[in-house]
C-alpha cells in the first residue's frame, strides 16, 4: 500500500486527480513521485508534495492536512484510499466503486455525481455532497456517503439514487431538486428542506422547518426503513424504526414541481 505523507500544505489548492487506486495499482514508487499534479496553471509532480513510501497495491494512504488537495479519489473505480486528515474539494468525484475513508473534515463538492462505491468521512463536510455540478442535470446516482458531522449547503442536490447519511446537521436545501435516492439527516436541517423535489426520500430524526408546498399525509413506520437500519447500523447510523420507540410523521411534496417525494419526521414515543 502506497504511503503518501504530504510535505507542507501548498499555498494554493493542489490539482491531483491522479491519487487514485486506478492510478497508482501498478506503478512503481518512482513512478507515482512522478505522476502530474497541477497547482495554479503550473504542472508540477506528486513527489514535489508527498513523501512516497510503501509498497504498491491498490489501497493508497494519504497523511497530513490535505485540505488544499482537491480532487483526490476523482473517477475510480476500485481499491481503497484513506486519509488521514482533512481533504479538499471533489474528493470522490464521479466515483464508480471502491472506498474512501476520511478521519478529518473535507471541503465542498464531496462525491458529486458518485455512482458507486463508498465514502465515509469522520468529521464534517462542505456544501453540494453527493450533488450534481453547476449545468448538469444530475447528481448523485448511486453509492452511499456517510458523515459523521455536519454538511453545508444542498445536499443531494438533483441526486436519482444511492444513500447520503449525516450524522450532524445540515444546512439550507438539503435535497434540494432531488429525483430519487435517500437522505437521512441524524441532526435535522436549517432551511428550505426538499426544494422543489420530484421524487425521493428525506429523513429527519430531528424537527425541521417545513416548506408550506409540503403537506402531512400520515404517520407510520414504513416498511422499508428497516432495510435501511440493518444497512447503516453496523456503519454507526442507528435508525429508529420500532413502533414502540415513537413513528415518523410523512409530509409528501414539493406541490410547486408537483413532485411525488416525501420528508419523513421522527417522532418519538
């Protein structure tokens, strides 16, 4: 397993969409010192920033604060990659499979438009997680992206499918445009919930400020909640999903769209 220790943070954000486990699988320690990096509109090498040490594989260790480092982990596909420490923008960014395991905070644009794989981040996350990038119609597509602290703006922005679990809370337009797929909001969200949501499902184990386009349709515990609890418990998010521990309120919307997604509110016994 490759070990990448970063020597000092750049002055500038760094440009390394080549730390991939499909990059770096079979090359040789000198190989990925030399593999490009960009850092402002100079094309520079991995080994100007990083101590290489290790032997290759495709699992990959990045060490230090690599919050100016963007683009880590960018389209792959397989392997491993974990970082100790923060990350910057884009980290999983069209991501197909594989994992990414982070102990720190990471920046904006966290797997947008993912497809596969898996990303866990200990800390807390920038805004448009899992989201789609600006002109582009969709989001997220498949995957799951879990949070230990709280994540910033539109979560799950035009996302179609795959899961978005934060463990903190989350601010103004989660969901917002979503078109499928799960989030699940384990400290509530500010504002503006479910914007304009075609479809969909967004839960709350906290109260959240309801748009008036969404409109309460019952309380229940849904079935497939449970699918979802027996997934995310053995990751850490505990899903409440038991009758005699309380049951969630559905609110069905956007009505503005018209859309056909759900926010479902828990509400304990």
């Amino acid at each position: 397993m490759p070990i990448l220790t970063l020597k000092e943070q750049p002055p500038v954000p760094l440009e390394a969409e080549s730390l991939s486990p499909d990059v770096v699988a079979a090359l040789t320690l000198d190989a990925i010192r030399s593999l490009p990096v960009h850092l402002g509109k100079s094309r520079r090498s991995v080994g100007d920033f990083f101590e290489v040490a290790g032997p290759h594989g495709d699992e990959l260790e990045i060490r230090g604060d690599a919050a100016k480092v963007k683009w880590i982990g960018r389209g792959m596909t397989r392997g491993r990659i974990t970082l100790l420490g923060n990350a910057g923008m884009h980290l999983g960014s069209c991501m197909k499979g594989g994992s990414i395991e982070v102990s720190g905070n990471v920046s904006d644009w966290l797997g947008a438009e993912m497809s596969g794989g898996r990303i866990r981040v200990g800390g807390n996350a920038g805004g448009q997680v899992g989201a789609a990038y600006r002109g582009s119609l969709t989001g997220m597509t498949g995957g799951t992206i879990l949070i230990g602290g709280s994540a910033g703006l539109e979560v799950g922005m035009r996302m179609r499918r795959g899961i978005i679990a934060v463990g903190g809370q989350a601010r103004d337009f989660a969901g917002l445009e979503m078109k499928g797929g799960t989030i699940l909001l384990r400290g509530g969200a500010e504002l503006r919930t479910g914007a304009w949501i075609s479809r969909g499902t967004i839960i709350s184990l906290k109260p959240i400020p309801l748009l008036p386009t969404f409109s309460y349709a019952c309380t229940y515990n849904p079935t497939f909640l449970r699918l979802y609890a027996r997934h995310l418990a053995p990751l850490g998010f505990v899903i409440p999903h038991d009758e005699k521990d309380g049951a969630y309120e559905r609110y069905a919307g956007d009505a503005a769209v018209p859309g056909r997604g759900e926010i479902l509110v828990w509400k304990p016994a």
